[in-house]
C-alpha cells in the first residue's frame, strides 16, 4: 500500500539517497544534502503556517511503500509552491503570434515569437516530482503527482487559481540542449548543463533578466533543431507530463527559457481533482474482513479533507458520484488516519 | 570632349539607349519610355528650380561632344523616404552582463529603420561599356560631389550611397536566405520583380519590427553584414575616399552597406575653390610637371557642366582652354569651381577600375 | 410579448428608421441604408450557409414587440461574427505587464504595457447591439443580447470556442476620447470620429497595422487622462455591458486601440447560456386558459434549439433544472414556431 | 608658465585639493582620496602603458610652472562601456504611412541602446576658478585632442563626450521628470545618490526597453531632447569646432546630448602638424603679425606636456623660447606637435567663456 505524505525531518536521509537517482537538468528536486534539508524545513514551516493568501510557501510531499518495511520505503517526493515568484520574478517564453501585413501585396501572414515573460508568476507551481523506477505509469506516481493537487483542492486559500508545471525539455545524450545552443548559449556564454547548475535550476533569478533577450525572438530565425525542441518534453518527464495532462494540464502558451520543454498550465476547474473531486463523510465498514461491496470496481484517489496532518492513498469502491458518504478499509482509514465522520476528498482514479 | 551636364528634355533617345545596355541590379535606370521621361522631366524641373528642394532629382549625363552621344549617366536624388518609408536595417549594440555570473555579452543587434529618411542619395550611376577608360567612370561619379559643394543649400546635412550586398557567384543572398527568407512568404521570383519596381517598403513590412540578434543568424550570414559586392568593392573605395562612411546601416534584402557622410564634411565642400577663368593661350601659370586632373564645374545650375582639366589652380585663377571654356558655357573672368580629381589618398590602380563595375542601385 | 429572430429582407425599412438613432464612433450596427442591406444579405447568407467551421458567417438579429402592431415593432438589432477577422486579422491592444528588474538596486517591478495584437482574430465576435429607449436594462434587451449565444450554444460548429465583445469607450461630450488624443492621433494625424468614420468602425484593416505602433506602449508614459480612459466603457454602452458581465464575460486582457474601450472576452464554458442551458423537450399545456403552473415563478428564456428558424423569447415556467420536459403556453410556442416534441433551450433568466 | 602634462603619482595632493573645489553635477571629480589615488594610478599605468590601451584613463593635469600648483585637470578614457554597461538613448525615425488614409507619420523615437559601448570618452575637465582666464580653459580641453592626434593607434574609431542636458533654474529635468520617473519607483535623491557613483547602468535597467515614440512624451520634455545646459553651450561650441558632432545619441536621465566623431576627422588629425623645434634667440622666421596662439606638444607619451605659444610655424620649422623647450621638456631639432588653438571658424567671444563653466560629467 502506497500514501502520500506531508515530508518530515526523519525523511531527510531517505531523500538523500533518493536524491542520487536524479539526472541533472531533468529533475527539479533539491539534489545536495544542504539543500534537501533546506526544502524540509521551509516545507515544514508552510504546512505549519497559518495563512489564508498564497505566499513563498512551498509543500514537499512524499510518497511511501507501507509494505516496504526496509529503509526504502521511501520511493518519491514532489512539491507545490503556492506561488511561483515567490523569491522573484518567475520568466518562461510566452509564445506569441505577430502579425505581418503588407496591404499593397496583398499578404498578411503570422509569425511566431517568444517573448520573456512574468505571466506565471503568481502562479502556483508543481515541481520536485520523482519516483524511483519511474519510467512507466504506475499508479503510485499518478497518486504522488495527484496528491498535492488534492491538499490543493482541500486548501485552495493557500493557493493561486492557477497552476503550472515546467517539465524537462530535449536534450541529447551529452546533456546538451539543442534549443539552448539556440538563444540562451548566445547570452550566456556556457554550455546548458553548466548553466543549469550556476543558476540551481532557478526562472526566478535576476541574473535571467540581466542574459536573456528582451525583445521577442522570431521562431523562424532558430535553427530547426531549436525549434524542433519547442515544447518536447524530455524522455524521463513523458511519466508526469502523461499524468499531467490527463489531470487537465495543457501545454501551449508557454515554455522553459532555457531547454525549450513544456510548460503545462491550467486553471483550478479545468483540474480533476478540482472539477470532479468529491467530499465525502468516512462511514466505517462493520466487518471489515467482508469486501465493502461486490461492486467496488471504481478505483479512486482519496485524502483526508484536513489541512494539518495530510494523507493520501489508492482505493477501490463502488461508484461514489451519488453518494455523501464513502465506505473505506479500516487500513485506509489507518493508513488515512481518519476516523468515523471525519471528511475525506475522493477522485475518480 | 568629355563632358558632364545636367540632362535635357531631348536627352530621352540617348538615355533610351544607354539604359538598354543595362544588365540586371540596376533597379533606377530600366528601358522604359514613360518612366524614363518622367524622370527627365523631374530632373529637368530640378535643375530649373521649378520643384521644391526636396523633391528633385538631379540628373547628371556624359556626353561625348565629338559625336553629340550619350554615354553615361548619374544622379542625386534629394532626399529619400518621403513617398513611401525608406526602410534599412541599423547595427546596433546591446550589452548583457551579469557580475554575479561574471557573464559580458557584447551583442550586435538588426533594427528595422527609417532613420535615413530625407537624406540625399547618390544613385543610378552607369557608364557605357566602350567608354570604360580614361577618367570617365571617376568622372561620372564624383561630379555630383562638385555639385553638392557649389549649390550645399539644396541639400539635408546627410548623403547617402547604398551599395551592392555580397553575393554568391550564382546571385543567392546569403543574408537574405537566412534572414528575409523566413518572413517572406513568397516565391522568390515575386519578391525579387517587387523589389525591383522599387518597392521596398511593401517587403519591408513583412520583414521582423522587432530589434534582431545578429547572433541569431547563421554564421555565414553574420559574415556578410556589411559587406559590398565583389565588383562594387572599388566604388565603396571611391565614395569612402570623397569622405563617405559605413556608419553602421545596410540593405533589409542583401545587407549592403549604406555609407554615409555629413554633406559639410565631404572632400568637395572642404576642398574645392572657386577660380577665375583665365586663358591658355599665355604662358602657363602653374608647373606643368606638377599638372594632376581636375574637375571643373561652372557654376550654374540649369546648365551645369563639368570636365576633367589637366592644369594646376595658381593664385585663384585657372588657365583653360578655348574649347574647355566653350564647353563649360564660361569665358575669361567667369567664376569655376575646381578640385584634384584624386584624393590624396587615393590608390590609383584601385580607382581605375571604377566604372567598369560600378552599379548603383 | 417581445421575441428576437433573424433579421428579413422585409426589415430593411425598420433598421433604417432605427439606425437614425446611432450615437457615431459608439454604436456598431450598420449605419447607411447600403450598409443596412450588405449586412442583411450577409446575414441571409449566413443562415443559409451549410458550415462546419467557424468563417465569413455574420448572424443579425432583431427584437420584435409582437404586441406593438405600428411600423415600429422592430425595436432593436444585435450581430454576431463566426469569426472577428474574417475579412483580416482583428486588432487590439492587450494588457501586458513587462518586468523590470535591477539586481544591484534590488527592485523588481513590474509596468503595464499596450501591445497591438491580433489575438482575437480567430474569436467570435458579438457587436451592433442596439435597442431603442435602451438606457436601463429591460428584459427585452436581455433578450436580444443573450438570444445570439443561446443560437451559438444551439449551433456551436458554427462558431469559436471563445466569444469577445468590444464596446464604445469613453468620449466626452465633443466625441473627443482622451486614449485617441494620447495614442492613435498621433499616428492617424486626425481627430477620433473622423478615424472612425474613415475606418468605419472596423479594427481589421491593414492601414491599422500600418499606422499604429510597433512596438508595446508603456502605459505609465499616457496622459492620466488616458490612463484613466482605459477599460472605462461609454455610458450608452453601460447596458450592454452589465448584460454581458451577467453571462460570464470579463474584461481585462483587451482593450480598444482607438478609445481605449473595454474588450469583454470568455470562453463559452464560462457563458451562462452554454454553462447553463438546458436542452429541454416541449410538453404542451393542455388547458390553456389555466395557469401553467401556481409555482411558475422563475425566469426564463427559450430559443428554438433548431438552426433553421430561429426564435427566442422570455417564459415564466417552474423550475427546470431537474426535468426532462418543459411546459409552453400557445402563445410562446406560436413565437417560437415549435409543437409538442420539439427541443428548446432554456436559460435562466 | 602655464603647462598641461600627465599626471604623475605625486599629484595626489593637489588633485585633492582640486576637487574639492568642484561643485555638484561632476561625478567623476570627487574629494575622496581612495577614489582618486586609484584614478591616478590607472592614469599613470596608462601613460606607462603598462596596462591594455582599452582599460587606459589618461588624465591630464593644468601646472602653474611659476608657483607649481595644479589648476586644472581634464582626460580622456580609451572606452566606455567595458566594465558596466554604457547606456543612451538613441533618437531613430520610424515612418508609418497609410495610402488608403493619405497619411504619412514620421515619428522620432528613443531607443535605449548601448551603441557607444567601446568609444573613448573626453570627460571629467575642470579648471579652478582662480584661472579662468587667457586659453587656459581651452588649453585644458584642446590638449586632448593634440594629443590624440599624436598616439591615434591608442584609440578606437570614436571619440565621445557627453553634456550635461537641459535643466530648470531649480535643477530639474523635464525630460527625467516626463519619462524617467515612471519607471524609477524611488525617492529621487536615492536616485540622484546612485547615479552620482557612476552606477547608471543600474538604473538603465529600470528604464523601458522597447522603443519609445517620442511624441508619447510631452512637448516640454521633447524639446530638451539633445539640448544642452545653459552653462554648457560655450564647451558645446568649442568642441563641435573640434569636430564633433551631436548624432541623436542622449543621456538617458536629462536628454543632454553626446557628442562624436571619428577620430580620423578630428580636426587635430587632420590639421595638427610635427614640426622641428628651432631656437627663438635669432631672427623670427614668421611674420610676428600674424602671429596666432598654436597648441604645442611634444611627443612623449609617458612625459606628455603641451603649451601654447604665439609664434607660427614657417616650413616645418617651429621657434619656441628656451623656458618652453624647458616646459616641453624638449630642446632644438625635437620634434613637437602643434596647431593653431582656435578654428578656423571659431568665434573667439564665445570661447572665452570655457573654463568659466565647462562641466564635464
């Protein structure tokens, strides 16, 4: 059995180790000791605080093997910043269109630009994601991915109304990146992989404002390559950019200034575990050795409805969209740490 | 006699003529009837000071006074740009630094602009192909610098001169395929017939408004910015020698370069004298073993005409002959306006080529 | 009783006598007898036109008293445009905010900035709304806006996803507008309403990209009367905008590039009569002297939910939300040319 | 007598004492030993040239020989821009038209650009008030320009110098208040603080980025563009006499313009002449009449000198007295550099003012 929980300090070591599974330039979860304790306790902190407009806060969550009883049942984490800026100014590429009219030839035509943009900044922000052995869908990363979309849904106070992820972009064996040879090299003088390590992965940096062109850069004028890497999303992200876009993200407007990857938005109704996320009261199963129904073939995900002390697991049951209550295991109910009446969030899987 | 004059209404055959010994890339001189009397007819107009200033176009012709032909053909159009915008792409400098990355990017940037608009332009230079010889090509040219000197209230403080852009050997721009190309949705044919009907501001509007990297491009179009046709390299020599530069604008199709120059800083205006006229037939009054060519003008502007004279200025006055004063419609006591034909810096071998493949466009 | 329909040949006459009461550079219907019969033709072209996608197709609508038996039963008009810039790209200006940063100075703000662009182009278009003695929101005058997106939720193959409407911005008593003195006349070296008679109302013509600048217009560097103009909307034109705020429009993104205007946009999920309309089947009333219903207290209004013959008018009706079938008295179903079995789209009032 | 030379590292002191006579709006010329022991340390690796020549900051100092105070200082650093980035506005023309309308705009418009990025700059003169008399403020702001005219291997193709624009009696700018201010959300003199250490480019990063019309901008703030301070005018006059030229390039804070030239058409460069010294005691060679003030240099770089002397030079020959060929540290049959002190077409009241005014940033 999988849950989703808020980090804690005794983590730090698994997610250390955790850590050594990531590639640079693809993962954006904290990578060196320093850093992950740093992302722990600012974690911490903003699930303790008590606000009611989103700020810096940023939530770790992380995903665990109950079944694992050896020290690796720690197998993923993934985050939410409440906002994206909160440190500065967010930039991504907006795409944009530019109209080209030449009236005597009789020829109007549109023309693709990028332009620097702060659009996301007030943005909440997904980011952080990594499951260990996860180069396929499994249900567990969908819950790991989903889960915090769900605190959000419970908390949405702490929220913006919209949210993005930035998903890896292309880049070859070498770790180079063909959008990145493009445009930002030109600022930037050094290599993609370089430059993602000065900057720690950051959009929010100012130096990004002080190298990166300030006027709109005409697609046309890339290399095919750079433009072929518009908006491709990097092998080891095809996992959350699936789980993302069936979730209700779209990738379209926007995209990383610096690898060219996705960028997926949406706006909090367009989300399933907005739109078609259903609070329900926990109704204790009496004997808990039956099956809570024969037709418990739905799969859903399900939370606890609380801000404090956040769970978040996989389940069957039977269909619930009818319903006010909800029948659940007593090792749900455990591993949810709910109890009889308490409000639980389910979302068809 | 060689002579340069300001063109006449019956000038049209002649210039007839001359323009059907036009190849391509010369886009101001083509065998068309109308078009070429309605420019002699504004030419005309201009010399007659009938137009304001900033409308005319002053049509210069070489003539041979031994058959009466015409057999070249110069000119300076006012100003630009005020029909429809004269567009060029300026080179500009942005800097992006940051200390905390210890990064200094210094980057070239293409800005789309009518900057030059009203300046005065050389243009529509050809000489015949069997009068490549002598010192008719320089001639041909550097009359108009005489004449801006002798008459600069006519002109805005700047002259340009667009030259010719690299090309491959089969005519392909290197610049316009990787540059104007791309926003140009049109087959390459089209453009190039808009192009040469002179309407450069119909292309231009589909071209990027934004201010372009230059480091975006192509290596090999980076390379070309600037940079004159293989066979115009001896007039940019010519034209930067009468004290024009390339201060940075080009061609929005082939990145020629526009050079440019103060019209009060020019070699003429800073150089040439106005002299009496005086006879030849007396002793000589200058050095003949000094004796360089000199361009003499009269100083008329409805019946200007020059010549190239061999004999040295002295104290003011300038000794001609009969039938250089004859053809320069002066006599003894009129007023001249003269200049060594050659810049004191000028390398002669260079400049003789001048003419042979000087094309403006 | 007061129904709206598509415009006839037979209108010409009434829409001329009713365009004699235009206000020049607020209203959008056409304004000359020739201009008149164009836009009726296009309409009937429109109507008849056999599409499945969104093109040249523009919808004229009017509003009928059919209590009023004079000439004068055609008392209002409204449009709608598969597509603002079929006949060119549409411009507009839209709000974006350019980050500024100095890292050394440690300031970050950011400025708003006017950008001509062509986003709307592919949206549809609502415009030349007018209603005679129009300056309050009567019923019919809802009626007549929302009965052209109750035919798009009806027909919505022959129309955007997304629907915009441009309304008149602030001019003082002397049709002067104070965004026009600080941006278009410099470019247009004329005064705001002989722009307007020049262009004749349209935002997607080439002389607009020709003369208007490149380049974003820094918002902070307007007259604080024009500053103050922006998204401030033409007290004849306040009905129309509480109106379409009611259905779910938005204003913000857009303005007007010539006064400075309010552009109101949505996508038609967000629009009451698509979010809200219920597909119903029609049951008639047997007795029809006797009430309806004594719990007939809601609003509502019907429209044919056929492409053909369109006919849309008000009802008082019990509540729908949970039905299958809705009740119509003789009266409304002889405005609406429907019988018992026939489909009608009802939207709350 | 009075001497311009280079400065040496023992003239901290009275180039302490030299600025604390400096009043406001001189940014470069502060009382702060540090700054300017530093300052004299890169000017003296400069004349030594130990250091690159495009890191070079060659500051010149005004000696009274007689009592050997120093009165005056002046310089030239060899580029802008290398270290911080180097911001102007620069003022384009950007023509929209309409056929269909009959309308034809030609609009100016600011960009903000770093163009002049590697220019060398003229700057930081200032002659104590106590001196403003005779040429000394000419000899303090002309030396510069003979002495590019003796090492112009050591500078890039272009010359700067930026004047102070337009302000109120009260010291405000229309232009700073109409555009800058809005996009400077900081109290004034915080910004007045950071601009005075030299740190624009900092606040260049607020300013916009697009192009700007400049009819946006009231007109009260459009016509003070490439004006200069009231107190400017004469150092205006004196160095477009120079040959420098306003070219549409502004300071982005007061629309003050900046001034340019090529370096190959100073008139220096073209005018100035080495000339062998010959001793005064015998007869003059030149006419005493004519006599004119000439500027007069040597030829060392490490140990530049210069004064003005009346004589005028015959043949290439040069007469100067025994104490100049002191001064100059030079002697009979060395080469200096002269040329006459005022231009041709200098208008001698006007320039007598320099020195009493002349504020360089």
């Amino acid at each position: 059995m999988f849950i989703v929980r808020p980090v804690a300090t005794s983590d730090i070591p698994a997610l250390i180790e955790l850590a050594a599974g990531l590639t640079q330039g693809v993962h954006t979860m904290a990578k060196t000791p320093a850093a992950i304790e740093r992302a722990v306790e600012q974690s911490l902190r903003s699930f303790a605080s008590q606000t009611d407009i989103a700020g810096e806060e940023c939530y770790l969550f992380v995903l665990e093997d109950l079944e694992n009883t050896s020290s690796h049942s720690l197998i993923g984490s993934a985050a939410i910043s409440a906002t994206a800026g909160s440190k500065g100014t967010f930039f991504s590429f907006r795409n944009d269109v530019i109209q080209q009219v030449s009236r005597d030839l009789d020829i109007s035509h549109s023309v693709h630009a990028l332009t620097l943009c702060a659009d996301l900044t007030s943005y909440s922000q997904l980011s952080s994601f990594f499951v260990r052995r996860g180069n396929h869908i499994h249900p567990e990363a969908a819950l790991l991915s989903r889960a915090r979309l769900m605190f959000a849904a419970c908390a949405p106070e702490r929220f913006s109304d919209n949210f993005f992820v930035s998903l890896a972009g292309y880049t070859d064996q070498k770790g180079c990146a063909p959008f990145w040879e493009a445009l930002g090299k030109k600022f930037f003088q050094m290599d993609f992989l370089e430059a993602e390590r000065l900057v720690d992965g950051a959009r929010n940096r100012n130096l990004i404002v002080e190298l990166m062109p300030h006027y709109p850069v005409y697609v046309p004028l890339l290399t095919g390559d750079a433009q072929a890497a518009m908006g491709q999303v990097h092998p080891e992200s095809e996992v959350p950019f699936d789980l993302l876009t069936k979730e209700g993200f779209a990738a379209d407007d926007f995209i990383d200034i610096f690898d060219g990857g996705p960028i997926l938005e949406a706006n909090k109704h367009a989300l399933s575990s907005f739109a078609h996320g259903l609070k329900l009261q926990v109704e204790t199963v009496s004997d808990d050795s039956a099956p809570i129904s024969t037709n418990a073939n739905r799969s859903y995900l399900v939370a606890t409805a609380r801000e404090t002390d956040f769970r978040a697991t996989m389940m069957q049951s039977t269909a619930l969209e009818n319903t006010q209550t909800v029948r659940l295991s007593s090792e749900v109910m455990q591993a949810l740490n709910v109890i009889d009446g308490d409000h639980v969030l389910c979302v068809p899987w | 006699m060689i002579v340069v004059r300001a063109i006449k209404k019956d000038d049209l055959d002649g210039l007839m003529y001359l323009a059907t010994q036009v190849g391509d890339g010369m886009t101001t001189l083509k065998p068309d009837t109308e078009m070429l009397s309605n420019r002699i007819a504004v030419a005309c107009a201009s010399f007659a000071e009938q137009i304001p200033p900033e409308q005319r176009d002053y049509l210069f012709v070489l003539e041979d006074t031994d058959n009466g032909k015409i057999i070249g053909v110069s000119a300076i159009k006012s100003a630009v740009g005020l029909d429809e915008p004269f567009y060029n792409y300026r080179i500009g400098t942005l800097v992006h630094s940051s200390k905390e990355l210890n990064v200094y990017s210094r980057m070239d940037t293409l800005y789309l602009s009518n900057d030059l608009t009203g300046c005065a332009e050389l243009c529509s230079l050809f000489l015949h192909p069997d009068y490549r010889n002598n010192n008719n090509g320089r001639l041909l040219s550097k009359c108009r610098f005489l004449f801006i000197a002798q008459f600069p209230h006519l002109f805005s403080e700047k002259l340009i001169a667009e030259l010719r852009g690299f090309q491959y050997p089969d005519g392909s721009s290197p610049f316009w395929d990787n540059l104007g190309r791309h926003f140009f949705k049109m087959d390459f044919n089209r453009a190039d017939d808009i192009s040469s009907l002179g309407k450069k501001s119909f292309i231009a509007e589909l071209m990027p408004r934004h201010p372009l990297y230059v480091a975006y491009l192509p290596k090999v179009a980076q390379d070309v910015i600037g940079q004159v046709h293989v066979d115009t390299a001896p007039a940019r020599r010519l034209l930067e020698q009468e004290g024009l530069y390339y201060e940075g604008f080009v061609d929005i199709f082939d990145a020629g370069p526009v050079l440019q120059a103060r019209v009060n800083e020019l070699r003429s205006v800073r150089l040439s004298e106005l002299l009496e006229v005086v006879d030849c037939s007396a002793a000589l009054l200058s050095d003949p073993a000094a004796a360089e060519p000199m361009l003499v003008a009269n100083t008329s502007i409805q019946d200007y005409r020059i010549i190239v004279s061999d004999l040295l200025p002295h104290h003011g006055q300038l000794q001609l002959t009969l039938e250089q004063q004859q053809v320069l419609g002066c006599s003894v006591k009129s007023q001249v306006r003269a200049m060594p034909l050659n810049a004191k810096n000028e390398a002669k071998n260079e400049v003789r080529k001048i003419g042979e493949n000087y094309n403006e466009p």
